[in-house]
C-alpha cells in the first residue's frame, strides 16, 4: 500500500460518518492485538485548548529525554501531523504500512470509522517505535471518543470546557463537563485548566470523587505575565518564570495546565525549556510580516473570544482587516458578532469541509455589525484579497475554522 492508497482508504470511511462509542473501536484494537494496552498516556479532553496543552506537555516530556508521542485531530497543512514522535510527524511509509495492517483486519460488516481507524494507526506507530509517553488528544467530548479505549491514564487532562457540539455533548456547560469528564478513571491523577467555569468543576471535582482519583487544578491566582508581544509571553507562576511563543493569555492558561500535569507525573521535570520550545500551528500563529498576517483556528464562541482579547492586546490601535469561515453547525452569529466590531474590513469565506457556512450568509450576519464587507467562496480568493487590500500596518487575520487555515498561500 502506497501513501496515497492510505490516505484513500482511510478518507473512504468518511461515509460512516462520526458515531460515539467504544465498541467498534475495542473489536477492532483486539485484532491488532491491543497495542493500546502497552502505552502509557496522559490524555487531553476539553472544549478548547487540547491541542496547545498536548503540545505543551509533549515538549515538556521530550526536553527531559523521553520518547514522546503525540496524537491530535484535526490537522492544519498535513495529514501526518495528526501522528507524531518528539515533532517528528509520521513517515508516510508507515502510515502506509499501519494503514495495511488495519485494513486487512476489517472484514465485510464491520464499520470501523475514519477516526477509529486513525487512531489505531497511531497507537500501532507508538508502540513499533518503543516511545515512552503518549500524549493522546480526544477527538470529540470523551465518555465515548474512541480514544477513550485506553487504561486508566497517569493523568487525565481537562483543558478550557465551553459550549460546543450541543447536538452531540448536550446543551450546558456541566453536560459537555460530564461528557469530557469520561477520560478520569481509577487510579489516575486529574489535572484541570485555571479557569474553568463553576459549573465544570463540580462536574470534575464530582466525577473524580466516584473514581479515587485527585484532582489539582490550575492555580489562576499564582499566575503573572511579565511581558506580552507578537515574540512572545513572559508568564511567572506560582514564583517560576516561563516564556511561551504561543500568543494569548489563554496560551498562558494553557501552558499552567500542561505544567499542572507534567507535576502530577511525579517525575520531577524540568519544565521551562518544554514550554519556551513549544509551536502549534494555527494557533494565533504569524504566517507573514508584510502585512502582518496570524491564522487562528478559532471555531467556537469560546475561542472567538480569546482571539478577540489576542487583538485587541497585541494590536490595539491597528487596521484590522478580518477574513472568517465557519462551519454551520457553530454558533456562528455569536462567533460574528463579538469579533466583527474589531474589523475594518470583514471578508467571509468558506472552509474547505462539507459542513462549510456559505460565505454569503456569513457575510450578511457581518454586515449587522461592519460597514465593509465582501464574500467569497473560495478561501484563497479572501485571502488573496484581503492581501492586496492591506496598507503596510494593517494586520490581515485569518480565523474560524481550522478547516480554513490550512493549505493556503500568503
């Protein structure tokens, strides 16, 4: 099987769309012979922030000598991001020869999906390169996310929990709490976000209680940033200083969170230089300095607002010309709404995906809240166009799905 013939088959379980549940998943690791059952992970729920604190906690455990793997969804530019060991993303020879060794397991009447596929790739990668950790990011909620098949974690993360995937998760944030909750199990150690809602910590503090397990979140209090620029942020917490080059205080957020879990691994870390090393893509993350243009995967009501707090620190008196694709089932108007008033300029588009958000629409829910507006169904096209619109100390953002950002040319 060739890269492209694996890219092909596991694009071809698209069609079986998403479906929570552990079944599938179990019967299909059993025919691999369980190769999850010889890892240890830290594992990564939440609405918002799972990929930042993966990052985070991987680079952390690959600056003190550990063979670290990393699992994350969605990808940015490339499929092969989605499976990496110590930033080194899979070679597309073994994801071709992991993608043979799940395809000869599945027989007629049985469905695995494009996720649980993936997923047994990477766990076949993990362990056919001996690594030492896996950091492993849910894909969707937690309770019935096929990564959820593994043992107990030694620590079971809980990032930023919001509103989001209601159809799926439930309408309220201690519901999505609940849901995301489905990764602590007895025996493992709990580290949680320094600003979650009332509401969620109950649902975790609740939830840890019926398992034996311990739970220490984030001290919010202890947190200082020192300096914060476009370079970088320079944070203290609790008396230990830290620069990250990820931008935003919710970076910094993210980055207490990753530190709140690397202690609780009783491994005596150092931890500086695994954050000062961290980079994610598409996470307010600069492309261009002439003009200066950020992408942001920015997909929810949440995550809007941290990039609208992100603008307006780094760049409080600049021309903010804004290009934004959303998926229809968001909260788009609320999306728009809070971040709209910032552009000077608001250019809809549409993600590369089949639940995109015409750009028309977008538009019109804009155009309630910026006087200059344009639509365009190709992503390039606004992109292209929002380029050649911007003065030399304008700043171009990209933002909405993560759909969107990738694979575009600045």
């Amino acid at each position: 099987m060739t890269y492209q013939q694996a890219l092909d088959f596991i694009h071809s379980r698209l069609r079986f769309g998403s479906k929570l549940g552990l079944d599938t998943t179990k019967t299909l690791l059993r025919r691999l012979g369980d190769p999850h059952k010889k890892l240890k992970f830290i594992h990564v729920a939440g609405t918002n922030g799972k990929g930042s604190t993966s990052a985070y906690l991987a680079n952390i455990l690959m600056a003190n000598g550990y063979k670290t793997g990393m699992y994350i969804s969605p990808f940015v530019h490339s499929f092969t991001e989605r499976i990496q060991i110590n930033g080194r993303q899979i070679p597309q020879a073994d994801l071709a020869r992991h993608t043979a060794a799940v395809a000869a397991v599945i027989d007629d009447g049985f469905y695995p999906t494009e996720f649980e596929i993936v997923t047994a790739i990477g766990f076949l990668h993990f362990l056919s390169e001996g690594c030492d950790f896996v950091v492993l990011e849910v894909g969707l909620g937690g309770r019935f996310d096929a990564t959820n098949v593994i043992p107990p974690p030694l620590v079971a993360v809980i990032t930023s929990i919001s509103i989001d995937h209601t159809e799926l998760l439930g309408d309220t944030v201690a519901r999505i709490a609940f849901e995301k909750c489905g990764i602590i199990k007895t025996g493992s150690a709990v580290a949680v976000y320094p600003d979650n809602p009332q509401e969620a910590l109950e649902v975790i503090h609740n939830t840890a209680r019926t398992k034996g397990a311990s739970v220490t979140v984030g001290d919010k209090d202890a947190v200082r940033v020192l300096r914060s620029a476009i370079s970088g942020t320079l944070f203290s917490y609790k008396g230990e200083r830290s620069e990250t080059a990820m931008l935003g205080r919710h970076q910094v957020y993210n980055a207490v969170t990753a530190i709140t879990a690397a202690e609780r691994l009783g491994l005596g870390l150092r931890l500086q230089e695994g954050i000062q090393n961290t980079r994610f893509g598409g996470r307010l993350e600069i492309v261009r300095h002439n003009p200066l243009t950020l992408i942001d995967g920015a997909h929810n009501y949440s995550g809007v607002l941290a990039l609208k707090n992100a603008l307006e620190v780094y760049f409080p008196r600049r021309n903010i010309i804004l290009v934004m694709g959303m998926l229809r089932d968001k909260e788009y108007e609320r999306c728009v709404c809070e971040i709209a008033p910032l552009a000077s300029l608001f250019i809809a588009t549409e993600p590369d995906n089949p639940r995109a958000l015409p750009a028309t629409e977008l538009e019109s829910v804009a155009k309630q809240r910026v006087s200059a507006t344009r639509a365009f169904a190709r992503r390039q096209d606004a992109v292209d166009y929002a380029l050649n619109r911007a003065g030399a100390e304008d700043i171009v953002c990209v933002c909405g799905s993560l759909y969107l950002i990738g694979n575009l040319k600045f």
